[in-house]
C-alpha cells in the first residue's frame, strides 16, 4: 500500500524531535507520510514544541509546521526514501503549480538556495478578498518572520502585519484602485498595466517578495531595474484586482520576451497563464522580433510553453491551404524557429522524407487542438495601446477605443 492510516499518535511526554530525523506525519488528507524534520521551535509559555516538515513525496511547498499529535512517533527512521505518491496525488499536485515554476539552478547553488530558504517565514497572505497559504521562503524584513499572515493592499503592494494596520492604511492613504504604471491593454474585463521598476522601485520589489513566496527558485528580489513588470488585472466597478503579473529583461541580448510570470494561487487553472504569454508575444510582434521565455526553461515550464505553442501552430495550419514553411510560421506568430521545431517534433509532427522535413498532420489531430476548451480570456490585438521603449519618444501612442485609466470607485 502506498499510504495508510495510523492509529492515535502517543500523547506521552516526549524529547524533542532531533533534527533531521524522519518519521510518519499526518496530512492533510489524514494520511500519515514519511517526512523529514528540518526546524524546530518551543513555545515558552506552553513549553510544547512544533517542527518545521519537508515530506519526502511532495513539492517544498508543502513544508509546514506541526505539532507533536500529527506524528505516528513508532515509526521514527532515521534514513530512508519517502513513500511513493499515488498518480492521482502527483496530478493534483503538479495542476497546481503548472505554469509558474521559475528555471533551474545549478546543483550547487540550488543545494545553497534550498538552504538558506528552508523554513518558510510568512504561513499566508491576505490580498483583497482572498487568503491563501504560502509555498515558499521570501526575505522580507525580519521584523515579519513568522508572520502568521501578511495583509496586502492589492493595488500598490503595501503590506502589514496587522489587518487592523491595512484597514487603516485603506481609509486613510490609499488613494488609487489600480496598480501604478500605464495602462497597455483593456478588453474583456481584463486590464495589463506596465510598471517601470526604475520609476515604481518599492512597488516591483514588493511585487517580487509577493511572487517569491510562490515561485522556489525565483532569486530576484531586489534588482529589479533591469527589468519591465506587466500586472494583469482583472477590473470591476471597484478597481482593478491583480491577478498575476510577467516581467521581461528591459534590453534583453537574446531577445527574451518573458523572464518570470506567475498566477496568483487564487485565481490558478482560469487561463490567466495563456493570456499572460500571449501578450507577451503581441508585444514581441510590436518589437518586430521574435520572441521566447528566458531560459533555462523548468521541465513544468516546458509543457506550459509547448502546450501554448501546439495550439497556435495548429490553429494556423486548421486554417491554412496548401504549403507554409517554418519562416512563414515564425513570421505570423513571432515564435523562434527553433520553438517551432521542437514544438513539431515534440508532437512527432516533423518527418523527414524525399531530402526535406516535412509536416504530417491528421485532420483529426488539428480538430483535437483546435475544438480543446479555452478558458483563458481573449486577447483582442487591437486593444493594446504600446510602443517599443527603442521608439518612445519618435512617436505618440494612439488613443485606442475602450483602453483607458482603470475605473475608480467613488470616494
């Protein structure tokens, strides 16, 4: 069996757990999984002690903290592999976190990074109607650790230990109801904003504590000046909410048009990650270059971006009559050649016949891929109001019907 439920755990008084043993702990699932102890703390006033786990099978955001009742205390190890996980565990876990996760490090400075970072210092986060737990370290200032939960202001990323702290800061500070920046697209309910970290510094390094705690091996916190933000909200009759945001390298040799992106855990599997990278190519077709995310690429990354490619080649090719070369292709969707290619070949698309690479396709396939449920909210190209930063200042951006400030509740 590949997980059990155990019997009550001992309430016997006991010694402190060392660190780095470990031993069965009840999930939330109320199954019991082989863990690691990475942490330890004690409550004084109690006298009772909590630790900080890594269970073996899972992602590092699961790390938690617990108290004594949650561990099955006769099944204590001291080596050993955790149990495996179910495919059905494994799905779920992995849906979660889908799109998000950042490109690897090396195995040094990822052993380093993994270090430095195990513990998680804030639990959750409150940011406008939401909460939701954290999956990561991020270093904030150090009179927040151990935070049970941070309160944000959603729109300029202000953040306090206290709600009663944001309440006020609400009533009496906050004056806008939409994230700094120009605004560069409006349609369909959805509103992307473009921040200038060398204009709005505090907002884009708050905007990078927030992600770290949802992206493990994000290293960027406080360099943010070479890079540009683009905040996607979602705008109602009280503001616009922010849902997530990219960031692209401001001059970027290799003409990457994403370096980070991240969909708020509330508002994940609703195609804001879709719609989050096609902008970013709609941008790239404005560049007049072509496009790609920064690599390297995470192997969760890799199927998010080749899912997002394989439906956009093939609606073209749905439509299409007759020949069309990979230049073409690239030319109509500013995709990289090479992403086009190993795009096909990944979907065992490109063959090789009669001295040439050609594209073999059933009908069936295309109308697989193209009839697949959409739920990411439409881009509408004509809705972006942008101009190349290597152009600003040659021309005047056109105004463009319906793209205009956020809307702003009254006071």
């Amino acid at each position: 069996a590949e997980q059990r439920t155990m019997g009550a755990p001992s309430t016997q008084a006991h010694k402190p757990l060392e660190i780095g043993c470990k031993l069965l702990c009840r999930w939330r699932d109320e199954q019991y999984w082989m863990c690691e102890v990475i942490e330890r703390r004690q409550n004084f006033e109690t006298s009772e002690w909590q630790y900080y786990v890594h269970y073996l099978s899972f992602n590092r955001r699961m790390d938690e903290w617990v108290n004594i009742d949650r561990f099955d205390l006769g099944a204590q190890e001291t080596t050993g592999d955790g149990k495996k996980v179910t495919r059905n565990i494994k799905r779920k876990f992995d849906e979660s976190h889908h799109a998000e996760e950042e490109g690897e490090l090396d195995p040094i400075t990822l052993k380093e990074h993994e270090e430095a970072t195990k513990v998680k210092n804030i639990s959750r986060i409150a940011i406008g109607k939401y909460q939701m737990e954290t999956w990561y370290f991020s270093p904030f200032p150090k009179e927040y650790n151990n935070c049970d939960t941070l309160y944000w202001c959603e729109y300029d990323l202000n953040y306090f230990a206290r709600k009663e702290q944001l309440e006020r800061y609400m009533r009496t500070r906050c004056k806008r109801f939409h994230p700094p920046g120009d605004e560069i697209y409006r349609g369909a309910g959805m509103a992307v904003y473009e921040i200038d970290s060398r204009v709005e510094r505090v907002f884009c390094e708050n905007l990078c504590l927030l992600a770290k705690l949802f992206l493990d091996h994000k290293t960027l916190y406080y360099d943010v000046q070479p890079f540009l933000f683009y905040v996607i909200c979602h705008c109602d009759d009280q503001g616009a909410h922010m849902v997530g945001y990219f960031s692209k390298e401001r001059f970027s040799a290799e003409d990457y048009n994403l370096a980070c992106i991240l969909t708020l855990p509330c508002y994940q599997r609703r195609g804001y990650g879709k719609f989050m990278i096609t902008i970013s190519y709609e941008l790239s077709k404005r560049e007049q270059k072509l496009g790609t995310p920064e690599r390297p690429l995470s192997d969760l990354g890799l199927v998010s971006y080749r899912s997002y490619w394989a439906q956009k080649l093939l609606e073209i090719l749905y439509k299409h009559k007759g020949t069309i070369s990979i230049k073409e292709l690239s030319d109509m969707t500013s995709f990289r050649p090479e992403d086009i290619i190993s795009t096909l070949q990944a979907l065992d698309l490109l063959k090789y016949f009669g001295g040439q690479h050609s594209v073999f396709i059933s009908p069936k396939m295309i109308e697989t891929y193209v009839n697949k449920k959409d739920n990411s909210p439409p881009v509408d190209s004509n809705g972006i109001r942008w101009i190349p930063h290597s152009e600003r200042g040659k021309v005047k951006a056109p105004d463009t019907p319906g793209a205009g400030p956020a809307t702003v509740p009254p006071s």
